[in-house]
C-alpha cells in the first residue's frame, strides 16, 4: 500500500472552506486555545485550569456576540481556527474616536494542517473583518512561533509590559 503524501500547500489550500464559528463550536474554540497553550510548553495542570475557566468565558462571548470565531475546514474536519474580541476599552492615541478593542486570539492550527497557510488565511480574515468594524488597530499576543508570521503580515512590538504579583 503506497504511503500518504501530505498535498501540496496550494492544492490544500484550494479544498479549505471558512466559516464562522458558532455556540455549537465552543468544544472546538476551547481545544484550540489548550492546543495552544500547550504548544508552548504549559503543563497538564495549567491546561486544564485554562480549559475550565475560559469554557464559560468564550461561552458567553459567542452567545453575546462580541467573540468573533472562524474555523477553517477540509470536508468536515476542522484544520485550523483564529477569533477576536472585541471588549470596552478607553480611547487612546492610536484612535481617539475607539471606546474598543478588538484583540485577536486562538489563532491555532491542527497538528497535521500546519505549513499549509492556514494560520495567514484565517488572520487575513480576522484582520479584515476588524477593519470593516470600524477599528485602526487589531491587537494580539504572539507566542514564540507565531511571531514571524505575525511580523511578516505587519503587526509591530508594542510597548507593553507586566509584572507577574503572584
């Protein structure tokens, strides 16, 4: 039996369809965000403290409306998920006319999906979703590995800081 060959980025890339995410994909947005935090070294314990407590937290916001998800899928398996927020916030320099903030999260790839382009396609959407909101600015924490990513498409350091109390 010959041995699978991963296709082509292109040739996946063209069988990839994206949707937004819905309540009924809450189980899928909360795998995403321990897939990747576990990605980066996180332990069991932590993981599971995440998964418990943003459950009802990412619950809510796509009840409410103000978590903006999207799932990229080949067939009907999900590849790779991203989602932003959007929460009250005092305007700012970078756009005194803004009472919000619209943060990009959960930007996470499926194991055997990677390489493929999908983290860029799904960032691409998120970013032009934000901008058709209304927002000059989409903000984001990147981890190690997805900084060159994040840089190549334009995001910038910040000059934020923080101080661990605990």
């Amino acid at each position: 039996m010959p041995a699978k060959v991963k296709p082509a980025a292109s040739a996946a890339l063209k069988e990839i369809t994206v949707r937004m995410a819905t309540l009924a994909d809450l189980a899928t947005v909360v795998s995403h965000r321990r897939g990747m935090f576990r990605d980066m070294g996180t332990e069991a314990a932590t993981l599971d403290a995440i998964e418990r407590n943003s459950r009802p937290y990412l619950e809510r916001g796509l009840r409410e409306g103000w978590y903006h998800g999207w799932l990229a899928l080949l067939g009907q398996v999900v590849a790779a998920g991203a989602g932003v927020i959007v929460y009250d916030w005092p305007s700012g320099p970078t756009d005194p006319e803004q009472t919000k903030r619209a943060y990009l999260l959960n930007v996470y790839t499926e194991p055997e999906f990677r390489r493929q382009g999908l983290a860029r396609k799904l960032t691409d959407i998120a970013m032009e979703w934000t901008r058709a909101q209304g927002f000059k600015v989409l903000w984001l924490h990147a981890s190690h590995s997805g900084r060159p990513l994040y840089e190549s498409m334009g995001f910038e350091q910040t000059n934020e800081m923080k101080i661990k109390l605990g």
